[in-house]
C-alpha cells in the first residue's frame, strides 16, 4: 500500500478538443497518469488537484468549465489512467455505461431539523426586542425549535453486467456514501445531493447482471438567509445574513449589544447576531465515480 504522494503526469501529449462553427472549444478533455495512489478515489483526487493546480485558470480549461470524470482505469497495481472532462456548460457528464435498461423515481420525504432563525416574526401587541433567534437560553443563545423539513428523494436503478459491478466497484460506491455531490449533477448544484444507500440484487446465476439500486435525498441550496439583527459598530454588519447549501448545518452568535442613543449617552441593552455559520457536515466527492451515464 503506497504511503507516499501520488504522482501525476499527462497520459497523453495533446488533447481531445472540439471546437464550435465559430471555432471557439465546446469540449475537451485531458488524460493523467496517476501513480501511487492507494484506490481509485486517491487517483481521482489526486488527478482534480493537479488539474487545479496546473490546468486551470479560475476554475476553467481553455474557457471551459470542469464537468467531472470519465474513463478511470486501472493501468497497473497503485497506477490509474484519469479523464478529466470540460464543456461549455458547467454540467455533470459522469459515466461510461449506456442508459439502457436504467429507471429514475421521485419522492418527497421529511425528516424533524432544528430551527434557529426564523423567516419573519409576527409580535403581540406591546411586544419589544426581539432577539433574531428562536427561542434562546438565559444567554440568548437559540436552543431553536424542531420542525419538519421536506426534502426530495432520487432513486435511479440500473443494469450493469457482473464483470462492471465488481467487488471493486461495489468497495467506490460504500466509500461514496454519506457524501455531497463536488460538481452539478443531475442539474442539481454542487452541495445540494447527498447520496445515502445503494442495494443490488443479481439475476440469472452467478454470472448474470446485477439490477442496482441508488438513492439520493436532494435539498436545495440557499442564499442571503436572514439571521437577525447585527450591531452598528464599524466591524459588524447592520444586519447579518449567510449562504447556506444543502446539507450544510446553520448556526447563529448572539450576545448583548448596548445601544446608542447618540454619541454621548447610551441605550438599551438588546440582543444582536455577531455571527452567522452554516457548517459542511459532509464531505465532497466526483459523483462521476459512480458510473451512471448522462440522464
């Protein structure tokens, strides 16, 4: 098992490039060599970091947008060959295998989360001060409220021959769960697909294909999430609002804040925000690695 850090070289000299009726790139495609890399999803890693570091400009090769992988071989023990595609859209295009005898299902589900800052407040009458969080402690930090949150649940099924679903395989896809989609994928941005169960069952012997199941909750991301009243002081906000996605965790700071009725006399003491979080709880990962084509 190599212990060092892989290293990655151009597997090819030139690229695959396709270029639009006004010559302009509409795709590309670069192939690294990547040795001494322990499995499959180091090698893949290993190949993005590299083309970070050394391909691409902001984000883009030749003007394109990164689109995932394509066409990971083992070439030898410890040793990978790694497409990296790119397209004029920043879309997912993951996989080899054909869409045949493949199958999509939508449901939604909700699960009980903890809310911490609300969307609005409707006061009683002679109400005051409200401290931009739900239902704080003695310290006014927000304890929050438990409500149901809807989500959307994908389920794909798919064929794949015993020789494709193989041990191997099967090992890429326990290490992908519990992980959130790093690219676009299936028009869903980055962060907002967690992939959460996969189960297979054979057909025919022990040679025949494997019907698979896959399953992903979807949760969109959101942006400028209000989270309550900040402080006028020159180093914070006067309101204090965060980006969140999907599966991110939100979590808020409150304290007191003195406030101040001009410049030479002081007011009341009210609660304010002096921060806002919303924390990645799950880790990324190339959706492309799991084999499922273009849908």
């Amino acid at each position: 098992m190599p212990t060092t850090t892989p290293t990655v070289t151009r597997y090819n000299a030139s690229d695959e490039l396709t270029v639009n009726s006004f010559a302009r790139p509409s795709f590309a495609s670069v192939t690294l060599t990547v040795s001494d890399a322990s499995d499959e999803m180091t090698a893949v890693e290993a190949a993005l970091n590299y083309a970070s570091k050394n391909l691409e400009t902001n984000g883009r090769y030749r003007g394109l947008f990164r689109n995932g992988t394509d066409a990971i071989e083992m070439l030898a023990p410890h040793t990978w060959r790694v497409k990296l595609l790119y397209g004029v859209r920043h879309s997912h295009l993951s996989g080899t295998d054909s869409d045949t005898d493949s199958s999509v299902s939508f449901e939604s589900a909700s699960e009980s989360v903890n809310v911490v800052v609300p969307i609005s407040t409707f006061d009683s009458a002679g109400a005051t001060g409200h401290p931009g969080v739900i239902n704080p402690d003695e310290n006014g930090q927000p304890r929050g409220v438990q409500i149901e949150s809807s989500y959307l649940v994908r389920t794909e099924t798919k064929v794949f021959s015993n020789s494709k679903f193989s041990a191997k395989y099967q090992d890429t896809l326990s290490s992908l769960i519990d992980h959130v989609n790093l690219y676009q994928f299936r028009g869903y941005q980055p962060g907002e697909v967690l992939f959460t169960h996969f189960s297979g069952k054979q057909n025919g012997g022990p040679k025949g294909d494997w019907t698979v199941t896959f399953t992903f909750k979807i949760r969109r991301n959101k942006t400028h999430i209000d989270c309550g009243k900040g402080t006028d002081d020159d180093d914070y906000p006067s309101h204090v609002y965060v980006d969140k996605r999907g599966w991110d965790v939100l979590w808020v700071i409150v304290d007191d804040y003195v406030c101040h009725a001009d410049s030479q006399s002081k007011g009341p003491v009210e609660k304010r925000t002096y921060g806002a979080f919303a924390d990645q709880v799950y880790e990324e990962a190339d959706f492309g690695l799991l084999k499922l084509g273009g849908r």
